[in-house]
C-alpha cells in the first residue's frame, strides 16, 4: 500500500482548505472511513454533543443508480470516536451548509453535498481526489489509500491494535495484524523502549530513595561520633562527666 507520511498528508490538508469537501477528506485521513460511507454520512449519524459519529448507511452506484443502504457486515456498523477539532470542523461546515442557497439543510440529510442538497456520489469523490492530489504536487495516493494511512499513523501513535481494528470495522483482529504488519515491528521495538524507560525510570527512583536514606544514616552516625569524640577530647566536658559521676 502506498501511504503518506504525517508531514505529506499535514501538506494535502493546508492544500484542500478551502475545497468544498475538505471536511471529508479529513475525516477519511484520521477516521480511515471508505469512500461510500464518507458520501453516506447523515446529520443525524453524528452526535456532536458526546463526540461521536455512527456508521449506518453506504451509498453504492447500482444499475438503478446511486442507493443508500446498510453497510455488508455487522463490524462495519459501528460508532467512531471523533476529536474536538474534527468536531469544530463539522460544526462549521454545517453552518456553511445551512447558508448556501438553494440548500435545503434536513438532519436526515446528507452531510456532504456539492450544493444542491443530494449526496455525492463515490466516484465523484475518488475523481476529484485524484486532481487535487496532482495539483497538490505530492507522491500520488488513491483515495482509499487514505484509509491505510489512518490505521497507519493511529498504530504509529500507540493505539492498540484491537482499537485499530475496531475503528476500521474489521471483522478480526487478524485481518488489521495481516494487513498492516509493516508498521507492527516498529511498534514491537517501540513497546520494548517504552518498557525499558518504565523500569528504568522505577530503578533510578528507588536507588534515589536509598541514597536519601544512607545519607540519613549516615549523617547521623557522623553526628553521633562527634559528640562522642568532643566529650572524649574537651577536658572540661571530660571534668563535668568525673564530677557528676563523683556526686553519685
């Protein structure tokens, strides 16, 4: 698979600001969703209150033409996380929505329309990334390949593999393992510095803690000895001992 680095794909979002569907394509470089159920999402799909975004519908391109329906597997129906910034971005997309003219702006709706309140189709979406991506001058990607790059950058982040696995709505875990298990090793080497660092970090501070202590001790054996040494070696203290103990 070809997929971009975080500064490539960093480069295409200041590129596509101010395309109509920059908001999509955002969504599908950090949420990993297919193409049609990018074009499929509904207003009342999102749940910007609890953050929270639920894949329930696909749109396919039929004989009979463009048809919503339910996504083929029970994995692939599921609720996605969202960040706050790609909240901020719906919200302020739906209020550009609401103002174009001619829109006529439903929760039922869909949430990425080129104007005239009908959903885009699939390879609407798969032939306008492509030009943007030729425009933008970086390394050539499909549109699906954005979907890689997300579970990418997510297993390069830290993220579990099993919440990898969920996001991208596979049905097992061994399917994600198989199908990203270039960027696994990395991962193996990460966990293993990181594991390192814990341990180590928990050594240094218990060796901190025995040092603190020793030289407790230390000190007060130090000052122990020289009140011992100053009674031993002061003849008037030396006096005062043999005239208490002469009064007993």
């Amino acid at each position: 698979m070809a997929v971009w680095t975080v500064e490539q794909l960093a480069a295409f979002l200041r590129f596509a600001r101010e395309d109509p569907l920059f908001v999509l394509w955002w969504l599908v470089a950090l949420r990993g969703l297919r193409r049609g159920k990018a074009a499929g999402l509904r207003w009342v799909d999102v749940d910007l209150e609890r953050r929270e975004l639920t894949i329930v519908h696909q749109l396919v391109h039929t004989e009979e033409g463009l048809v919503w329906c339910e996504p083929k597997s029970a994995a692939s129906r599921r609720t996605l996380a969202l960040d706050p910034e790609t909240v901020r971005l719906l919200r302020w997309h739906e209020r550009a929505q609401r103002r174009l003219p001619g829109e006529r702006w439903s929760p039922t709706g869909p949430i990425f329309t080129l104007g005239s309140g009908a959903p885009v189709q699939p390879s609407y979406l798969t032939h306008r990334f492509r030009n943007l991506v030729s425009a933008s001058g970086l390394p050539p990607v499909r549109l699906h390949d954005l979907r890689h790059g997300a579970a990418t950058l997510a297993l390069a982040s830290g993220t579990e593999l099993k919440v990898v696995q969920g996001t991208l709505g596979h049905a097992g875990i061994v399917l994600t393992a198989d199908t990203y298990v270039s960027v696994l090793p990395q991962l193996y080497h990460d966990s293993a510095r990181a594991t390192a660092k814990l341990v180590l970090k928990a050594v240094r501070a218990t060796n901190r803690k025995i040092g603190k202590a020793r030289g407790r001790r230390d000190s007060h054996v130090a000052h122990r000895d020289s009140r011992s040494d100053d009674a031993t070696t002061d003849p008037r203290k030396a006096a005062g001992r043999r005239g208490r103990a002469g009064g007993t």
